[in-house]
C-alpha cells in the first residue's frame, strides 16, 4: 500500500491521486450528506443544527445522488467519485435545501466533486 501523505520540513504533501478537500464556497465545505429518510445529497454546508430530530442541515447548491454504482460506499464516492458515470442518478442542483435528520456528514474531495458535477444530470 502507497503512503498518501509525506511530511518534509513540517510541509505535509498529498499525493495527486489521492484528492484534496474541495475549495470552500464562501466559506462552506463541499459534503456528501445521508439523511435517515431523504438520502443522499452533495452540496455546500451552510447550517448545522443538533434539534431534537436529530442534526439538520441547510445545503446549498444540493443534488440528490438518488443512485449511484462505481464506488463500493459513500465514502469511497466522496474520496474518489464515481468509476460507472454512465450509471448514476444525480438530479440537478437546487440554490438551497433544508434536510432533517442527517446520519452522515462526509466532507469531499475535489478530484470527487470534480467527476460527480460531470455526471449527466439524471432525468427521466
């Protein structure tokens, strides 16, 4: 197994193959999200809230990842992104969605966000 970081001089480097965290959107990181009843979403986190519920999550430019193949879990999917492009369902993005009950907070990488955003948007 390759190594995916090495330290020379206190300066940590990363492997290009392995991804960095996607660049944040005035501020907010990039996530995958898995809600109990909703599912799954990428989008920027824009509000974290621990509710009775359980934690909720306000999301900006969300897209639903109603199905997915090419990555063995969700992290893998937020790490890598998908290896099956032509078989997934990734709806468009909406500016903003309020999702109850989040389980799952995964941040992405940008080589993941990268090929996800070059997924056809899933129509019927």
């Amino acid at each position: 197994m390759k190594p995916e970081t090495l330290m020379i001089d206190d300066v940590k480097y990363v492997r290009a193959d392995v991804g960095q965290p996607v660049e944040k959107l005035e501020g907010m990181e990039r996530c995958i999200i898995r809600s109990y009843g909703a599912g799954v979403f990428l989008g920027y986190v824009k509000e974290k809230k621990a509710e009775l519920n359980g934690v909720n999550i306000t999301l900006c430019q969300a897209k639903r990842i109603h199905y997915w193949d090419g990555a063995c879990s969700l992290t893998q999917l937020a790490l890598e992104g998908t290896k099956a492009e032509d078989n997934c369902r990734i709806t468009d993005g909406v500016a903003e969605q309020f999702i109850a009950n989040v389980v799952e907070i995964i941040p992405a990488t940008d080589k993941a966000c990268k090929n996800l955003d070059e997924v056809a948007i899933w129509k019927t």
